[in-house]
C-alpha cells in the first residue's frame, strides 16, 4: 500500500481523536496485553510514531497491526 499525505493526514487525525479517550483505550491494551506498561503507553503530543515504535517492538506486530488493535478497541 502506497502511503500518501492523505493516509498519513488521516492517521495523524485518528491519534488525535483517540487521545481524547486515551486513558480509556490505554487500560483497555493493558487488560489485553499484560505485559504493556504506562511507560510503553505514554502518548505525548507530536510522539505517536515514537509510542507507536515502542509497541511494535514490545508486541512483535507491524505498525498496521498496532493500529488496528487500537481502533478496534
């Protein structure tokens, strides 16, 4: 899949509606994979991809994967 602005702009737009409820979502990835920490789930303004990094390393999935997990919560 080729990654545009747009996909990339969409992204960005989804992240930012998620940190609305993102204690929300983040207790439940800690319910659905225990070995996260609040340290691998900080999410801080203009950081996603680095939070987005540290899951990808701790869960073994690609980014997509990561993503999908979030928004299907």
């Amino acid at each position: 899949m080729k990654i545009t602005s747009q996909n990339k702009k969409n992204e960005m737009k989804n992240l930012t509606e998620l940190k609305g409820s993102w204690n929300e979502t983040k207790g439940k990835l800690k319910q659905k994979f225990a070995l996260l920490t609040d340290s691998d789930l900080l999410l801080v303004e203009g950081k996603q991809d680095e939070m987005l990094g540290r899951l990808q390393v701790k869960l073994g999935k690609t980014k997509s994967e990561i993503q999908k997990v979030i928004f299907d919560l």
